[in-house]
C-alpha cells in the first residue's frame, strides 16, 4: 500500500524500506490528488525524526517545495523547524564529481538549498508529475 502521508513515508524509510521507493509512492498518490485541501493534509502530519538528520532536512524541503509548487494555502509549520535544516552540505547524488557537485549546488530549489540540500533543477520529477506551466 502507498503511503498517503508524507509521514507515512518517513516511517516506512525509517524503518528500512528505501527512500527512492518510498518518496515515488508518495508523489504518485500526491500528483493524484485531486484537491489541495487533501494535498495540505497529505502534507500536515509532521515525519518523526528518523535518525537521519539529512533525510530530517529532506522532508522539511519536500513539503515545502511541494506548497509552494502546488499554490497551497500554507507550508506546514513543522517544516521550518530546526531540525528540518542541515549544518553540512549534502550533495543528493551518487555522482562525487566536483563539477557535477558545483552545478547542483546551483541548480536546486531554494526549498532545498536553504537546508543545505543541493539536487537538481526539479528534484521530485516523477513520470506522473504534472508539468509546470510555461509562461
């Protein structure tokens, strides 16, 4: 069963289930909602901490980026919290390549980057993802 809750899928990671898995089965049942009072609840519960400080940080950027992607009413409240930001940078790839590393560190939504996460231009691209609007 896909987690329906960011939460939900922070205790599936923390208990062994790997992130990739669980972050994709999040997003599909997310890009399938179809309202956004059910995407802010999807989003309300805060994850536990899961031991993993960069994986803490993680969820604190997944949910706010995902507000502000979707034009929710709020961020919840929880992911600004301290413990949702990271002291050290992480490079979220398996790359080690300096340049590649540089070009993350340029690339990632502020959401992430202000957590002292670096990734991609568009971290949560998912096959069901909705496409953001050309303007």
């Amino acid at each position: 069963m896909r987690p329906a809750t960011l939460a939900r899928t922070a205790e599936l990671v923390a208990s062994g289930q790997s992130l990739d898995k669980a972050l994709a089965e999040f997003l599909d049942e997310f890009y399938l909602t179809a309202t956004p009072e059910l995407r802010i609840a999807m989003l309300s519960d805060e994850p536990l901490p899961t031991g993993d400080t960069r994986l803490d940080g993680l969820f604190g950027a997944v949910a706010e980026y995902l507000s502000h992607q979707f034009g929710l009413d709020r961020v919840p409240a929880w992911a600004y919290s301290p413990g949702r930001y990271l002291d050290r940078a992480w490079h979220a790839s398996s790359i080690v390549d300096g340049g590649f590393r540089e070009c993350l560190t340029f690339a990632g939504p502020g959401e992430f980057a202000s957590r002292n996460i670096f990734t991609e231009e568009r971290p949560l691209r998912h096959a069901r993802a909705p496409q953001p609007a050309k303007t």
